[in-house]
C-alpha cells in the first residue's frame, strides 16, 4: 500500500496587530477569526495536520482550544509588522524536523485573514499541486477587479506611460475590456507548497505556480474594521457554502411560522433597575413591537418564554401583544408541548436566546438566532448573529430578515 501525502497546514498568526488589535483571536460570526482557518484545515480530508505559528501564548491557547496544534513559540524576531512569510515556514519547518523529525510532504498555508472559505477548496488546492510534480506551489486567485492594461506611471516630468503594453495593440487603455488579457489577483485564502520549494529554493511559490480558482464572492482580506463588518456580514447573510467553525449554520426556515424569544437580554439589554423597595424595571426597544407586529401581518406569530417570574415581563408582553410563558426552568420541553398544542413544524421555528439555559431550546427549533452582545456559547452555536444587542434593536432586525425571507417568498 502507498502511504497517504503527509499534508501540514499551518497557521501565521502573531500577537501583534495594528490595524485590528487582538484580530486573530476576536469574535468573528461567533467564533474567533483564527477558528475560521483552523476549521479549513481540520475539515479538509487531504490535510494530516494543523498547526499554529505565533508568538502569542493567549494565540496559541485559543488554537489549542478549537484543535490546532501550538508546538513551539515563534521567537520574537520573526514576529514583526514587516516580517514576510518565508522565515516564518522555515522555521516551523526546521522546527518540525529537528524537534519531531517530522517532513510534511505539501505545507498548506491558511492565513486568518481570509476567513471566508468555499467547502472544499484546500482540498482542490492540494490534489492539484499533488497531480502536477512539475509545480512547486499552487496558490489562490480570482479574477481580478481591475485590468492593469488600464492602469498608469507618472514620471518625474509630469508626463503619464501604461503601466503594461499588449503586442500588437497601439492603446490597450483605450480598449475594450474583454479584449484585453485576463488578468486574476491573488487571495489569501490558500497555498500549496511543496517543502523543499521553502527550504532548498528559498521561495514561497517557487518557479511553477498553479493556480485555483477562487469564487470572487469569497474574496475577503481582513486588513481594518470596516473589512471586518464586511465580511461578518458576508458570513451571516451572504448564503454561502463556505468552512464554518463547528457544527454547520442553518438557513432561516423558507417559511416561518414562528418566533420565539427569550426575555431578558433579548427584548432588554440584560440590566435591570431596582428601588430600595425591591421594585424592578427594566429597558425595552420600541421599535421591537413595530417589528413583531409587521410579522404578525403577514402570518408569523411570536412567543416569550422566560425564566423570570417579575410582571415586568409579562406587562410588556402584553403592551407588545405577545404571548408569554414565565418561571419556566425547562425552556425546551414547554416549547415542544407549545409547539405539538398548535400543530406548527419545529422547521419553521426560529429561536432567539442570549445565554446558556437557551441553548437547549436552540437544538428544537429549525434556526436559532442570537443578539450580538450574547454569551460566547450562544455565539458559537447560534446559526444567525445579529449585528445589534439585545435590548438595543436585535429583535427588530430578526424581524426585518424574516419579512425579507418572506418577501422573497411571495
């Protein structure tokens, strides 16, 4: 028998970041940026092993946490703003060697930065390199945005000259597009290299480089924040086959019939005001009930369970028109019985909650939602994450894709 490619994925991910501080380790869609990429190689049937370089221990734990490897520390001198990636892989490589005697036969690089990755891609990447001996890398690419052939230099004298020329053609800035050469941009998504490209050549991409061809609509570079925003919400409304940290994301049901929510931290922001005489209240988003009631309009009902048992709950359920179970400690097998009591799906339920005691309620309903601001569980296993907190909006916004779904629909 022929033994299996030894593929090794690794991680670039130091501590010191400038334009996002702390980006690889901050909550991205529910999961830490770093997870993303971690999840590429694990997932991926061709990769043997993931590991993470970082000068970084929290970096590294985190990794550890969502099942890379953190076998060594990058020492300080290639951890820099300016530090390429070539002495980063030589020096995971020769580690590798000299401390397990470990030789990769393909090195994956998967940068966290581009977070946003098609099902099966990594994969794609190494069969090609692996098909082609000649190759010494293969690398990521999209078609590119903008056409070089268009692009300008301005000399010293003032005076613009193309940046590129086509043979035989007298203006090719002048030109049609589509007859200009195709031209692709390279993304950071995936790279295949072969180990002695790195170590014996010297290169990250060596002399022969093939390309994969990469969906435009992934191509996402995590570089500031207004990336950032960009592309969480990409990864939350963009219906994309894409690498997804843990179990994968449920769609919003085609047709729902149903919301249900938690109360405190949901329709609040989680605080609550008491008097010295033990009187508590509490801080609602009126445009909340402007969005219930527009579902409402066009069929779905809403429900309140909740473990609270203060009439402050269910006052402002009942000013929201909004049916409301409270002092409920087993939120699921109500919601079942609520459910089997009306005849509706489980399917075209959707569940919103902010803490742990919702999650169970999460795995009865066909999608779960969660506010922004809530718990680190909730994010990681909640299927849409909205962009406002709870108390603050998020309702009205879960409202507002619901009506988009059905509206879609009609």
């Amino acid at each position: 028998m022929v033994n299996a490619p030894e593929v090794l994925a690794i991680i670039p991910a130091r501590g010191g970041s400038k334009g996002i501080p702390r980006k690889n380790i901050r909550r991205f869609a529910g999961a830490p940026l770093i997870a993303y990429s971690i999840a590429a190689g694990l997932q991926a049937e061709s990769v043997t092993r993931v590991i993470i370089s970082t000068d970084d221990e929290e970096i590294a734990s985190v990794a550890r946490a969502w099942g890379a490897e953190a076998p060594f520390l990058r020492p300080a001198d290639i951890a820099q703003d300016g530090t390429l990636d070539l002495p980063v892989f030589q020096h995971a490589l020769r580690w590798l060697a000299e401390h397990e005697g470990y030789h990769p036969d393909v090195v994956v690089q998967l940068r966290p930065t581009s977070p946003v990755r098609p099902v099966g891609l990594v994969d794609e990447a190494v069969n090609l390199l692996l098909a082609h001996p000649e190759a010494d890398s293969v690398r990521g690419v999209v078609p590119s945005g903008q056409n070089p052939h268009k692009m300008w230099r301005i000399g010293a004298d003032g005076r613009m000259t193309p940046l590129l020329t086509v043979q035989g053609m007298a203006e090719p800035y002048n030109a049609a597009r589509q007859s200009l050469p195709v031209v692709y941009w390279q993304t950071g998504h995936i790279d295949a290299i072969r180990p002695a490209t790195i170590l014996e050549q010297g290169l990250m991409s060596g002399k022969v480089i093939l390309p994969v061809l990469v969906d435009p609509r992934y191509a996402v570079d995590i570089d500031n924040p207004s990336d950032w925003q960009r592309a969480e919400w990409l990864v939350q409304q963009g219906g994309l086959d894409m690498v997804i940290p843990g179990k994968r994301k449920r769609p919003l049901p085609a047709s729902v019939k149903l919301l249900v929510m938690d109360f405190d931290g949901v329709l609040t922001d989680n605080r609550v005001w008491v008097d010295e005489n033990g009187h508590e209240q509490i801080a609602a988003y009126r445009s909340d009930s402007m969005g219930l009631w527009e579902i409402r309009k066009q069929g779905v009902e809403s429900l309140v369970i909740s473990m609270e048992t203060n009439p402050v709950v269910s006052a402002r359920c009942k000013k929201m028109q909004v049916p409301v179970l409270q002092g409920i400690n087993h939120k699921d097998e109500v919601l079942k019985q609520y459910l089997a009591e009306h005849g509706i799906d489980p399917a075209d339920v959707v569940y919103m909650g902010n803490d742990i005691n919702d999650l169970v309620c999460f795995a009865v309903a066909g999608c779960a939602a969660a506010p922004c601001d809530a718990e680190p569980e909730i994010l990681r296993q909640a299927d849409i994450i909205l962009t406002r907190r709870g108390g603050h909006g998020a309702v009205r916004e879960m409202c507002d894709l619901i009506l988009q779904q059905h509206n879609q629909g009609v």
